[in-house]
C-alpha cells in the first residue's frame, strides 16, 4: 500500500513475548546495590506498610547497612556477563528467538534495575508488536512477583494512546510440562554427582506468613509442585523456605534451619535445588550453594549439592516454548 507524503513508517505487525524477572543491580557494587535495593524494598507490592512507617526504615537504616554485605555476595556469584539472573535471563531469551516463527520477537527485562520492563515494552511497540505476551518467569504465583512484575508493564501501558493486546502467562506450578522438566534435570544432576543424597531439600523463596492469610496462593502452590515433583521423582522431597527478612513471621520451615536440623539428626548427605527459580541468582548461588554448605558442614554434614535451576538448559528451553506456545494460540498458527 502506498503511504501519502509525509506518513510516518509503520513497522510489519508483529507479536512479542517478553520474559519478565525478578531484577538484579547492574553491578557488585555498594552503590548499585543500594540502587536496586531501594527500587526492590520499596515497591508496596514487597513490603505491605505504610509508606509514612516504612520508608524511614528503609531510608535511614536499611539503605545504609545493607548494601555493603548483599556487594559482598553479589561479587561471590558475579559472571563474566553480568549477574547470573539477568546473564540466564538473556540466555533463555536468545534459545527462544527463534522458537515461534517469523514475525514473533522475543526479548526480555528486569522488575528492578536493567533493562527495564517499561522500556523494553516500548520497544516492543515501536518494532510493530500489535500483540504482547507478557511472561512473569515465577512458575509459583505471588503477588510480590508476579503481580508486580504485571504491575509495571501495566502501568506503562497506560501512558500510551495506542496500545497493544496484552496476555499474561498463568503461574505454571503443576504443569505436566514443567514438573517433567524439573523431574529430569534433578535426575541428571544427582546422576553427576560423586555420592547419592540420602535427603532431597525443595528450597522455595519465603514470603511473609500473613501473605498467606490474606489470600496469597503462592504457599499452596509451592507445597503442590513439591508434592507433584516428589510422586515423579519416586522419592522423598522435603520443602523449605528461604531468605527470611525482618521481624515477621514467615513461611515455614526455614531453608537454614532445616540444614541444619538434617545434620545433627544424622543425614550426612544433602542435594538441594530451588524449583520456585526459573534461573540461579543471588538467593540460589549463594545462599543455598554457599551458605547453605557452610550452614550443613559446621552441623556435621559431610556431602553437599546444589543443583541447578532449568537456567538455559535444553530441557527448560523446550518447556518454555511449549508453554508459551499454549498461550500464543489464536495470536499464531502453531504445527
């Protein structure tokens, strides 16, 4: 179709996919750390007080102790490429570029720090997306996650005249498809390992326990993948929780407390994976994979495992595509 004189350029059609995480500073620093933290720790969907309570909390102590100690392990886990969450995040972006055909791109962004979900959701846009799955990658729903990460792409969205169709991924928690992925690559990575695991730990993210009773499904829907993963793998699963902040009561049993617990009752070998990460980062590399070691051999523990997340492995790959493909039904002709 010929365009009168003066008409801007109007890209192809296109459809997006846009992987969304958690965040991650843009460097190991003490000033980028304080950055992320202060974007992190004030969004209410993270910490549920009142801004006239919290932020000088937040401000005035937290802000001001905490980054030095969270640069310390960020540059224990750092890579070449960046942080592992956004170097896995880019990685699994690229294995599925290719994966819906012409005409579909995919790309990917942070909740917090770089790049940022506004942006990339504009540029999205200006490339001819008419149509955008938005893709919270936390297979678990909670409203601190994914509800935030939603949060942001909806709140640009709403500073624009033309707006495209939107979908948003369902949490995929019980999935055939993703227990079956996690089924395999636990199984392939105890397979590696130099000793059998007399316990296996399922270490998901804890969430304040009143979140629970104020109708998050996130706890149900961790115990149900812990369930549905143990019936695949044909062996026991022992579910904790993780990274415990503040005062509050938190979902339970914790993550280092049951390290410990294992080894002074006499289990002396432990494999632990994160199946609530869609990618190792700063909680998995180096609170479980270092720390949780530390915590289990000082109790008595004397073989330690971390495996890892789907990451950018084949199988998780090929889940991703299967999933996201599900949803991009009517929107593509699918083989």
């Amino acid at each position: 179709m010929n365009l009168p004189p003066g008409h801007p350029v109007i890209p192809a059609p296109k459809i997006g996919v846009l992987l969304m995480n958690l965040g991650t500073p843009d460097g190991p620093d003490v000033k980028s750390v304080k950055r992320y933290l202060g974007e992190f720790l004030s969004d209410r969907r993270v910490v549920e007080l009142p801004a006239i309570a919290w932020q000088p909390i937040l401000r005035g102590i937290i802000l001001n102790t905490r980054p030095k100690k969270s640069a310390h392990a960020y540059s224990q886990v750092w890579r070449d490429d960046g942080s592992p969450l956004a170097a896995f995040t880019r990685l699994q972006a690229a294995g599925l570029a290719d994966a819906f055909g012409p005409g579909v791109l995919v790309d990917w962004a942070m909740r917090y720090g770089s790049p940022a979900i506004a942006d990339r959701l504009q540029a999205m846009k200006d490339a001819g997306c008419e149509r955008i799955l938005l893709a919270p990658l936390y297979p678990q729903y909670c409203a601190a996650t994914t509800a935030t990460a939603n949060d942001r792409a909806f709140a640009h969205l709403a500073t624009m005249r033309w707006q495209p169709a939107i979908r948003t991924l369902p949490p995929y928690h019980d999935d055939p498809l993703y227990i079956g992925a996690l089924k395999d690559s636990v199984e392939r990575s105890i397979a590696a390992l130099s000793f059998e695991p007399e316990a296996i730990i399922a270490s998901f993210h804890g969430m304040p326990k009143r979140t629970l009773e104020l109708g998050d499904p996130y706890h149900c829907h961790c115990q149900k993948t812990a369930r549905l993963l143990q019936a695949a793998l044909g062996r026991p699963v022992t579910i904790a929780f993780q990274s415990r902040f503040g005062p509050a009561k938190w979902l339970g049993p914790a993550t280092d407390e049951t390290l410990v617990e294992m080894a002074k009752a006499g289990t002396r070998k432990v494999a632990i994976f994160a199946p609530g990460f869609s990618a190792d980062c700063l909680e998995t590399l180096e609170e479980l994979a270092i720390r949780g070691r530390e915590s289990f051999e000082e109790a008595g523990g004397t073989d330690f495992a971390y495996l890892p997340c789907l990451n950018d492995e084949d199988v998780g790959i090929v889940m991703l595509q299967k999933i996201l493909s599900r949803e991009l039904e009517g929107w593509i002709r699918l083989p």
